[in-house]
C-alpha cells in the first residue's frame, strides 16, 4: 500500500513538472517573432505590404513579409 502511494506522488511529481517545462516551451515560441511569405499572409486573408515588410490584416497581421 506504501508503495502505491509513493508511486502515485512520483507519477503526479512528474506530471506537474512536465507540464511546467511545456509552459516555459510555449512562452518561448510565442515571444519569437514569426516571419511569413507573401502567400502565406494572402491565405491567411491579409495583405502583404513590401514596403514595410509586413503582412496587414487576416491571421498572420503585423507579422514580418520575408
């Protein structure tokens, strides 16, 4: 029964912990600026503009046109 219980706190230890590490993960990809192609902000329903390298409107706005 001991044993269970000790087994039972590791699982969850390592559950939270995990959870913890995709967090910091999913921080770290969002403070990244992302950079889309001209086609890519088109789909997404926006308009590239070259002159400021940025894609205006739909999904991807404000995002860098490379």
């Amino acid at each position: 029964m001991r044993i269970r219980r000790i087994l039972a706190a590791v699982i969850a230890t390592a559950a939270l912990a995990g959870l913890g590490l995709t967090g910091v993960a999913t921080a770290t990809a969002q403070g990244a600026p992302s950079v889309v192609t001209p086609s890519e902000c088109r789909q997404g329903g926006g308009m590239a503009d070259l002159a400021d390298n940025l894609c205006k409107g739909g999904t991807h706005d404000g995002e860098q046109v490379d």
